[in-house]
C-alpha cells in the first residue's frame, strides 16, 4: 500500500520511465538517418546511465527536485549528443556546450517553478543539439561563401 507520499506510485511511474529511455534513443537515431544507429543507440544508453543515474540519485537522496530533473536533462542531452547524426560543419563540442548550458537553465527553471522546468526540460535538451547543430551548419555556409 503505497504512503501518503505516494512511494509505490513514485517508484512504479520511475520504473517505466527508465524502461522507455532506449526507446527515445532509439528515435533520435532512426529519424536523424544514422549510418551507425545500433552503435548509436547503445553508445547513447550507456552515457544516459553513466551520467543521469548518479546526478538524479543524488538529487533523490539529497532532496534537491531541481538536480534530480537537471540530472535527468543532462542525461538525456549526453545520449543526445551521440544518438543524432553529425554531419559535415556540426561538432560535438558545440552540442556538449548547448546540453550544459541547458542543464545550468533547466536546475535555474526546476527550482523556481518545478513544474515548469519538469516540462520544459523533457525536450529542451535535444532543441538545444538542434540550435548548437544549425549554428554549425550556418557558419559553414558563411564559410563557404
């Protein structure tokens, strides 16, 4: 029987929400055409694990909300930054600036308005590669002209 808090809740909606992270990478790949998509997808996955468990375990533990969902976004954006193709003019030290610059906004958001930052952050992380990506696109055009 779950407490007043809702754990058994808390801890069942967790569970597939860890059950579904391959699966965002999964499209992230697929859709962006990559050549390499298995490598992709398993390279992405194991960054995911490697990065968000331990900054949203620590954040669980420590009761932090904001470093729990700013784990989670980083995580996300780290699987990001393999999981989408990289073409000719992007580079990955452009997209890894964009996903921290969204984790610094993302903990900032979570912790005046949760809410929010919970929303916001479910997606922001891959616009962010997105923005970092056509940067690099359009300095190369600039290049070339």
């Amino acid at each position: 029987m779950a407490g007043p808090e809702g754990g058994e809740a808390f801890g069942a909606s967790l569970g597939v929400g860890l059950a579904l992270v391959p699966l965002v990478f999964v499209v992230a790949a697929f859709m962006s055409q990559n050549d390499r998509a298995a490598l992709s997808i398993a390279k992405a996955s194991g960054l995911w694990v490697l990065i968000a468990v331990p900054i949203a375990y620590f954040g669980l533990i420590s009761d932090l909300l904001a470093l729990f969902i700013a784990g989670l976004v980083t995580g996300f954006g780290a699987g990001g930054i393999v999981a989408f193709r990289l073409e000719q003019g992007q580079s990955r030290p452009r997209r890894v600036l964009a996903v921290a610059l969204t984790a610094i906004y993302t903990y900032i958001i979570v912790s005046v308005s949760p809410v929010a930052g919970l929303f916001g952050g479910a997606v922001l992380s891959f616009v962010a590669i997105a923005f970092a990506d056509e940067f690099g696109n359009r300095r190369r055009e600039q290049q070339e002209d």
